[in-house]
C-alpha cells in the first residue's frame, strides 16, 4: 500500500496513554525508536511504512525482516518488536536476547499495544485483523487468545490505562473492545472519525457510552499531526500551520490557546505530568519549550538539523526527548535553562520513539 495514500490515526485515552508518533518507556529507561524507508513528506509520520528500529533490538534479533513497531511492557524488561516478516518478537533489553516469538500473523505487523498491567499484548496486521496474546506469567508468556477480524483496515491499537478497554482504529471507525473479563467482546463503534484526523479535526469520545463528547476545529486547510492530554483536561494538538493549540474540554465554546512561535507545520507535542510545561517538534527543526498557562515560549532548542517527528517529557518533567529527521535522538535537560545533555544518532530515517 502506498505511503502517500495513507491517512493519520491518533487514538488517545484521557488519562496520558497515546499512540502519537512518541513515548518512552514506563520505567522511562528505554527508548523506543521506529525508523522509515521512504522519505514521503506529505505522508503522516505515524502511517509511513518504518524501516528498523535501533541497533540494539536489531542486532538483538538478527533479523533481516523490516522492524514495524515496539511496545514496552510496563511490568518487565522486555520489549515487543512486530516486524515485516509477521512475526512479532518479545526483547529482553536487559539480557538482549529474544525470549519469545509470536506467529499467527498473514502480512507484517503494523501495530503493537501491551497493556498497563503487562498481562495482555494485541497486534495489528496490515489488513482487518487483530491477535491478542496473554503474556502473563500464568499464559506462558505468549499465548494467542483470540483474533479480531474487523470490516474496516486497522491501523492503530491502544489500551487503556486501566487495562479495562481497547481500541482499534481504521479509515472511518473506531471500535471499542471490553478486555475487563477477558472475552474481549465488542463494546461499541464510533463512526465518522478518528480521534485525530486529516480532517481538521480532534474529537473525544466517551468510550463507555460510545458518545462523542465533543468537536474541536482548526482552521481550514490545516490537518492535525499530533495529539497530547494534560491533567487538568486540555488537548493539545499540532498543526500544519506552525501551532500548537491548547483546547480546554471544560470551557466548550472557548477559543484555543495559541502557541505560536514555530516557521513551519508542527509534528508533535507534549505536556509535562504536572501540566506547566508544553514540548514541541517542528518542520523547521526546533524542538520548542512552552509555558502551558500563558502560552509563552520558554526556550528554542536547536540541535537538530532536519525536522523533528517526535518529543516526549520525563515523567518528573526534568528531561525531554525529542527524534529527528537528522537520524539523531537529543535529551534535553529543562531544569533551569534548557539544554542539550546528550545527542545519539540512529541508522535509517528516524521518524518515532
């Protein structure tokens, strides 16, 4: 399928878990990093066909197949690579050594979400399935359990943070899965969009009633990249047009907050944990620094030399990480006046940590 057909899906649960473009790992000790072969700029970051991941998982495996995504389990060590070959391979970063192999899988992995209680892994494929595997010491680790087959092309997964739901989101639906009993049984579709879209929207969804809860608009012409939810209920979202927008779901018909500052489309944003800091990656190759209450630009941090697809925040709101079109990886310190404390660069075009 060709990169420049596909479409962005964001799917975000309001408590923090999100599939957009960047995270690190729960114990905030490992990164992640999902690079691609085709260098498509008009393509969406997250829907580009990736290429390898970082060295380390890639000499781990030994794999001459295409490395497509990785999941940290927060409970373990390990890691989940699902890969071109339709394989999917559980990773100890400690040991480095593949502990496990997970085939069932007709076409190449596409998409991977382990749940926050480290019991549950669920893979996409490129096509209308969906596989569920109890990793739990009590299923030995890898079991399959159940496979999905949906009407609509999948392609995003994400649980959420109480390891109660799953979504999965294709072209024009998304559907809600309760994983609370293990059954795994149809909640709920919600039709006509994505949680984020090229369509100029963001909108959030009460899961539990299958209810959109409400709409927000950029201007025309303008796709949303990235999503980010803060603890005191504001979506951020990143826009083509250089933006970022703060939306505050309490106050419905308020304008958002405009974080301007940036000579081209924006890729992604983050919130820190305690909701005073907003990071941002760039077209233009800076990563930004923003108070979230004003608005204000805090710090311009240049180091990269190409644009920047991905940044995320630390949980105790000291570091960011923020990956580049450049093939390098920066951690930024934000204590005091931000700074470069460490650069890593990568084989391959880096596009998500």
């Amino acid at each position: 399928m060709d990169a420049m057909n596909h479409r962005s899906i964001n799917l975000v649960f309001l408590c923090g878990v999100s599939l957009t473009l960047v995270s690190l790992s729960p114990a905030r000790t490992y990164t992640g990093i999902e690079l691609c072969e085709t260098e498509v700029e008009t393509a969406p970051p997250g829907m580009k066909r990736l290429e390898e991941t970082l060295n380390l998982v890639r000499w781990t495996l030994r794999n001459d197949g295409q490395i497509s995504f990785l999941a940290f389990n927060p409970q373990t060590s390990e890691l989940y690579a699902g890969s071109h070959d339709k394989k999917i391979y559980a990773v100890d970063l400690s040991t480095s050594t593949i502990t496990n192999t997970f085939e069932g899988h007709t076409d190449w992995v596409y998409d991977l979400a382990v749940s926050p209680n480290g019991t549950a892994l669920i893979s996409v494929s490129d096509g209308k399935s969906a596989r569920i595997w109890d990793i739990s010491n009590e299923g030995g680790g890898g079991k399959e359990v159940k496979v999905i087959e949906e009407d609509d092309y999948i392609r995003s997964v994400t649980i959420s943070p109480d390891s109660t739901y799953f979504c999965t989101g294709g072209y024009k639906t998304i559907d809600v899965y309760d994983m609370s009993e293990g059954d795994y049984e149809l909640l709920t579709k919600l039709e006509g969009n994505y949680a984020t879209s090229d369509d100029e929207t963001v909108r959030v969804w009460i899961v539990e009633l299958g209810a959109l809860l409400r709409t927000m608009k950029s201007p025309k012409m303008t796709d949303v990249k990235g999503v980010s939810y803060g603890s005191d209920n504001t979506i951020l979202s990143a826009s083509t047009d250089g933006r970022v927008r703060a939306w505050n779901l309490g106050a419905k018909a308020q304008e958002p907050l405009k974080l301007e500052g940036h000579s081209n489309r924006v890729y992604a944003v983050a919130i820190s944990s305690d909701g005073s800091t907003v990071i941002s990656g760039s077209h233009d190759s800076s990563v930004r620094v923003w108070d979230a209450p004003t608005g204000e630009q805090k710090a311009l941090l240049e180091g990269h030399t190409e644009r920047v697809f991905s940044v995320d925040i630390s949980k105790d709101g000291k570091l960011a990480i923020s990956g580049s079109f450049d093939k390098t990886v920066i951690i930024w310190s934000l204590e005091g006046e931000a700074k470069e404390l460490k650069k890593r660069r990568v084989v391959g075009h880096l596009l998500s940590l």
